[in-house]
C-alpha cells in the first residue's frame, strides 16, 4: 500500500470530510528534517466498523510513501527530503474508506537553514577535474539516470527488512554526509555519501536484506553494487575492488557483497556508502538510526495484505 502521512511542530492541516483535524493525527520526525533526512512518518485515525478504512496514499516531495499497517488505526511509513531542499515542504495524505468517502490531509513544514559546507581540499588524477568532453559528460548522465531509476523501480516492491540497518563497515567514518569537497584546488562539489576506512581488499557488507539491482563500474564511482530493498529504499556501495553478487541475487543482511578499493574518483581505497528513497539522495546513517522496532510486526504484509487487514 503506497501511502502517506506527516506532521510537523508548528504545522498546520487542511482535512475534508467529516472527520476533523482532531480525529485524524498525523505526525512525523525529526520535526525539522535538514535536506537528505529520513523522515519517520505514523498515521493515526479513529476506527468505524461501520465505515473502515481501505487505503492510505499520499506523496511527499514527489515520492509516493509506503504506510505499513500496525495496529488498528495506526500505520507508519519513512520518506526522504530532498538534498537541494529550501523554505518549505507541502505533503498530501488521503485516506479512504469502505463507503468510498475520503479524508485529506495537507501540512507544510519548514526546513532549517543549512549553512554551506566548508569545502575539504582533496588530490585526484587530474582527469577527473579537467573539462569533460562529450561523450563522458553523456556517460556520468546516463550512470547518474540508472541510480534514480533504481530508486524509482524500488517502490514497486514491499520492504524486504525485518531488522534494523547495519553499516556496511565497522570502521572509522572518513568523510560525513553533505560535506563540502574541493577537488585539485578546482572543482568544488557536495559529498552524497558517507565514507569508510578500509585497506584494498577488506569486506564490504550489505546494510540489509534485499535484491542486487545493479552491477557496474561507474566513471565517478568506479566498482558499484546497488540493492533494492524495496519501499523505496536503495543503497549503493562505490569504489569497489571486486564485487562478489550478481544483478538478481537476494543478500542478506550483512552478507559480504565486494571489496574496499579504489576505482573511481578516489584518493586511496575507503568504501563510499550512499542511499536513495526513491529518487531522492538521502543520508545513509539516517537508516541505520531507525533501529529494529520500526517495521516490526508489519514487514511480511503486502501492500493487499495490508489494505485488508486496515479494512478489518
């Protein structure tokens, strides 16, 4: 069930029907998400046996969320803000019952001003600074095109998790999510990822459970494997020396899935780690702080199962 529902401090709704603002909550947090965020989304609404409810749908920043039947009359999904982000955020969430009436609810939230990265000076060969011709110009479009429609193919399929997200490497964190990157005292650029310490060789692991939707090598990213979660969640693994799944491959959560190099545009071996909900770049650590409780209990449900059990 593709469904949707948020609710910040300060917020304000506009619900149609009969059911009134203060029958129908709608919540979610962090209640000022920075650009990239993780947005935790829970829906609660009265129940009637005479009028249940049969879907839950909605969208926010474009991207349709996922709601996933908890309890009766709660249901919880996640959603992502997007990078380039600014001022304000309006989502939409409708819910309909058996009777065919409809409740909807909007809310715009704002987001807090985010200073500009101070840029970190890094070297790199210098072909990955100087003017690109044509043709690679063409190829990082046509790679950066692949990763968003992973992310958009991810909502066609139901959550695969039932745990929390691991890292994918217990080592130091090098380089934190939307820094700034000055590349050969040039090309300054925001970094989209977390980054991990790692010596050429060592294991990369899979942040959880799900199916290997791309293996390719990438003029930026070098050696790449992307898993599909489903729900929408996408995460992606760079730079890799050798990649150890196949398009196709179920992993498990924590299964080794290549190892650390230094392909691409790097400036030694370390594991680029990246994360999509849908098409949206989002930080990585941001699933890892989930925790296991999130899904518990509603994971196994397809989204039919789900409309079924909220109509009960």
């Amino acid at each position: 069930m593709k469904s949707f529902a948020i609710s910040i401090a300060f917020s304000f709704f506009f619900v149609s029907s009969s059911v009134t603002a203060q029958t129908t909550r709608l919540t979610a947090a962090p209640a000022r998400p920075e650009p990239g965020a993780i947005v935790r989304l829970t829906l609660r609404a009265p129940v009637s046996h005479a009028d249940s409810i049969v879907s839950v749908h909605g969208t926010l920043a474009g991207e349709p969320l996922h709601f996933m039947y908890l309890t009766a009359g709660t249901w919880h999904a996640i959603g992502g803000v997007p990078v380039d982000s600014e001022g304000s955020l309006v989502g939409s969430a409708t819910i309909e019952r058996a009777s065919g009436k409809t409740e909807t609810a909007r809310v715009r939230f704002v987001l807090p001003k985010v200073p500009p990265p101070v840029a970190q000076p890094l070297a790199v060969d210098s072909s990955f600074t100087k003017p690109l011709d044509a043709a690679t110009t063409a190829r990082i479009n046509r790679e950066n095109e692949r990763a968003r429609e992973i992310g958009r193919r991810a909502h066609d399929r139901p959550p695969m998790w039932t745990a929390s997200f691991l890292k994918p490497r217990t080592s130091v964190i090098t380089s934190e999510f939307g820094s700034g990157r000055l590349f050969n005292g040039a090309l300054t650029t925001r970094h989209l990822g977390v980054d991990f310490r790692g010596a050429m060789g060592e294991p990369v692991r899979a942040a959880n459970r799900g199916v290997v939707a791309l293996v390719d090598n990438f003029f930026l990213a070098g050696n790449v494997v992307y898993i599909d979660h489903g729900g929408g969640v996408v995460t992606a693994y760079f730079h890799l020396s050798k990649t150890l799944v196949a398009v196709g491959d179920t992993v498990k959560r924590g299964q080794e899935i290549g190892l650390v190099g230094n392909t691409g545009r790097v400036t030694g071996p370390h594991l680029h780690w990246a994360a999509r909900y849908g098409a949206i770049t989002v930080n990585p650590l941001d699933l890892v702080a989930l925790g296991g409780q999130w899904y518990t209990g509603s994971l196994s449900r397809s989204p039919a199962a789900s409309r079924t059990s909220a109509a009960r």
